[in-house]
C-alpha cells in the first residue's frame, strides 16, 4: 500500500512538471514571435558601438583632465622661476613691491645716490654691450 502510495505521488509531480513545461513552451513561442532576432541584433551592435564611442571619449576627457593638472603644476614652477628672476634683475626692489590688487603702493623714500648709481651701471653695461655688438658684427 505504501509503495502504491508513492508511485501516485510520483505520478502527480511528473504531471505538475509536464504542465509547467508546456506553458514554458507556450510563452516561449509568444516571445519569439514579439522578438524579431535580426532587430535584437542590430539593436545590440548599435548599443555596442555607442558604449565604444562613451568609452574613447571618456578616456579623451581623462587625458584632457590630466593635462590640465600637469600644466597647472608646471604653471606653478614657471611663475616661481619667473619671479626669482626678476627679484634678481630688480636687485631685490620687486620683492618689497605690494601683492596684485591686494596692497596700494606705499612710497619709500629712497636715497637718490642708489637711483644715479643704478642708472650709471645700467648705461655702462648698455656701453658694454654696444661694444660687444660692434665686435660681433665686424
């Protein structure tokens, strides 16, 4: 009796199985014939070949962004290099000049002796360097 009893229950469960397969099977044709393979598949491509054209112009805006940064750096070395240049050009006078539009020019009573002395090296370095033309051109 009780192995009766589960050949029936077998029976029952391969029913269940058989009933489910087939509206697997019926939902599947419905599917298929709502989906048309070659318009999923150009439809795909289309997809494809736009994620490969956000991906390059991500990779460009990344490029682009680090550049930026590097020319900001170097922008950052040139001024430093800039201004020590012209602290020693000026002989120092620049670096008691005001920030940019942060101070108002304060006047410094300076020595007139140190103004013709500068003014006398800067003709004879500009009689030296009239001479050192003249040589260079004959």
């Amino acid at each position: 009796l009780n192995s009766i009893q589960l050949q029936m229950k077998g029976q029952l469960a391969t029913l269940k199985v058989t009933g489910s397969l087939q509206t697997s099977a019926e939902v599947m044709k419905s599917m298929q014939s709502l989906i048309r393979l070659p318009e999923v598949q150009k439809t795909m491509q289309e997809m494809s070949r736009e994620m490969m054209k956000a991906g390059i112009l991500e990779e460009m805006i990344e490029d682009t962004m680090e550049g930026l940064e590097e020319e900001e750096e170097n922008e950052t070395e040139v001024q430093a290099e800039i201004d020590k240049i012209l602290l020693e050009v000026t002989a120092g006078a620049l670096g008691k000049a005001p920030e940019a539009l942060t101070e108002t020019l304060r006047p410094e009573p300076e020595p007139e002796v140190e103004v013709d002395e500068v003014e006398d090296e800067a003709e004879d370095d500009l009689e030296d360097m009239k001479t050192r033309l003249e040589a260079l051109r004959s």
